[in-house]
C-alpha cells in the first residue's frame, strides 16, 4: 500500500492574509490530488478563522473531490483537506445559509471560486446552484464574474455561464446564481499587455425593493460622468425584486484586447448620485493607466495562468499584496515559472509560464 502523501503547509497569514489563501490551496489541492494543511486562517482579521461562505467553499469543493477534512467549523483557524480524487462532476447546490445557521450575504462569487477550475478541467458538465450574496463588499460582484472575469479567460465557445436568478445583499444575502459548466476546457496562456483603445462602456445600475428614481439617478451621474470618454455608455437602469433592499451600480469597460470592471453599492444615507461617482471614478482611474488588467483581476487570473499551457503575460496598474499571496500559494503546489515586476502599490507586470 502507497504511503499517503505528505501535506504542503500554507501559513493563512501570510502576505495580505485573508480566505483567498484558502481558496486557492484547496482549488489546487483537487486539482494535483496533494492534500494540504492550512494555518492560521485570516489570523489577521476582526472575526479570524473560517467564517460562513469560506466554511460553504470548504465543503463544496469537498464535496466536489470526495475529500476528507479536518478543522471544518465556523471559527475554525486549521483546516487539513485530504482530496479523495479529481474533481467529479455533476449537478451541485451550496447555500451559505447552511453554514451560518442564518440568512447571510457570504459571496456566491467566491464560493464559485474554489471550486470553477477542478470542475473546468473535470471530464464533464456541472451544473451549480449557489445561494448567498451575490453583489457584496470585499467580493467580485456577479456582475463582474460574467462579463469581465470570464470572458478575459479567453476560452473557446461558452464553456461557463453565469446566470443571476436573485439578487443578494448585505446583510441578509439570499440571491442565487446557476452556473453551467461545460468541462473539460483547456486554458489557454493570456496576453494582457496591451489593452488596446476603448470601444465603450457598459453596465447596469440596479435596485432591489426601492424606488426607480434610484436607479435611474445612477443612470444619469454616471453617463454625466463619463461624457468626455467619447465612447458609447450603454448604462441602463434595473429595478427588480429580491429579499432585502439593495442598490449598486456595476460598469465594464471593453477595450479592443480587454475588459475592466468597476462597481460601487448603495447604503443608507449614501446618496445615489455618490454610488455612481465611486464607480465611475475608479473607471476613469484606471483608463489613465497604460495597464490591461483592472485593479482585481491580475490576481484572479494568477490561477488560470499558471495551469494553462504556455506564457502569459499580464499588465496590472497596481501590484496588490492579494497579487503577490496569490503567487506565493501557486508556487508551493505548481512548477509555474513565475515573474512579477513593479512593487507593491505600483503598476507592474506578471509573467506566468503555465504547469500543464
């Protein structure tokens, strides 16, 4: 009999800290077969250990490669993740209430997260059903996930689609979003270095359960706002239903040779012409950098890089320290050839020479 394979130890501290060290360790967990202990989970944080949407992640992707774990448990700061196999697929469905015991807005988006790539790469489809928040603080908005981080992927046909069924808050969540996957795929190296010119922005700015002057005032700042890019603004006004008032405002910018989102939400005494504003000045922001990638998605797409076959390159107006963690997690489970110049808090470019 095989002795089992020893654990890699990845110290949740490290770097920016936070649960995308563990969502990355156990997405590569599944995919190499290499158990893995992490420590020290969001050591750094107000309420460490794992919360109500890491904990659901936990137990989807176990439940995804059949893998024994240990430290499972609201509050838990060690968790040890035995994967059983590759990831199987099939129809799944998650919901962050299971775990919080309550109603809760722990991200959809990063609960798809953990477990997109194992099941991308399965030897077949997978249909998922994730319940929580799915337009959050401190998480890619659904928004954001469909129509910038996804097709920067650059994947042949439509291997994933992302359907928004309900919209979630904070801080009661309660949206839902059906994913269809379409595996295996093969992830292609990415050429993100030069963006190209700006073609045109578009986006939505939504309510749930409020008036449609709302809306519709995030409408209008913002196309006032971004007047003097000279591109078409396909910004529209959304006012549909959910379990708890919400607003937000979420744009893209596509350029010839990338995409870039910006997204701002609503709170009470923040007024509507404000939300608009935070979103359409980080747009701006970044359209005066030279860089390709927005702000968030040079470190989404570190993954995906790393496994695909062949160099990717990548330029990020900001070296973010979720970036370089995200890097540090790859390196101690992939052979990926990584480069990353610029310093933290400075533009910078990646270089990733994929495993496969």
């Amino acid at each position: 009999m095989a002795e089992p394979r020893p654990a890699v130890t990845i110290d949740g501290a490290y770097g920016a800290g936070g649960g995308q060290i563990l969502r990355t360790a156990l997405a590569l967990a599944c995919l190499t077969g290499q158990p893995v202990q992490v420590v020290n989970i969001r050591a750094g944080r107000k309420n460490p250990g794992l919360a109500p949407q890491h904990l659901t992640g936990v137990r989807a992707i176990a439940e995804v490669c059949r893998a024994q774990v240990e430290g499972d448990a609201l509050g838990s700061q060690t968790l040890r993740f035995t994967p059983g196999g590759p990831a199987v697929p099939g129809a799944y469905r998650w919901d962050v209430t299971e775990a919080a015991g309550q109603g809760s807005a722990g991200s959809v988006s990063l609960i798809l997260q953990t477990v997109l790539f194992p099941l991308l790469m399965a030897p077949g489809a997978s249909t998922l059903t994730i319940r929580g928040g799915t337009h959050v603080s401190f998480s890619p908005p659904v928004h954001y996930v469909r129509d910038v981080f996804l097709p920067s992927l650059q994947l042949a046909g439509e291997p994933v689609r992302v359907e928004l069924g309900a919209w979630g808050w904070y801080p009661r969540g309660g949206g839902e979003i059906t994913v269809a996957i379409a595996g295996p795929a093969r992830l292609r190296p990415l050429t993100m270095d030069a963006r190209g010119p700006l073609e045109k922005v578009s986006g939505v700015a939504a309510v749930t359960n409020l008036p449609a002057h709302i809306p519709q005032r995030m409408v209008n700042r913002a196309r006032g706002a971004l007047r003097d890019l000279g591109v078409p603004l396909e910004i529209a006004p959304l006012r549909a239903r959910g379990p708890a008032p919400g607003a937000g405002i979420f744009l893209t910018a596509h350029y010839t040779n990338a995409r870039a989102g910006f997204s701002a939400l609503g709170r009470p005494g923040k007024a509507s012409e404000a939300v608009a504003e935070e979103a359409c000045d980080a747009l701006l922001a970044h359209h005066q950098s030279d860089a390709a990638a927005d702000l968030h998605l040079a470190d989404q797409l570190a993954l995906p890089c790393a496994l695909a076959e062949g160099e990717s390159v990548i330029t990020t107006p900001e070296v973010t320290a979720h970036l370089t963690t995200n890097l540090h997690v790859i390196q101690q489970f992939l052979r990926a050839e990584i480069a990353l110049t610029g310093k933290i808090g400075a533009s910078g470019r990646m270089t990733i020479r994929g495993w496969a």
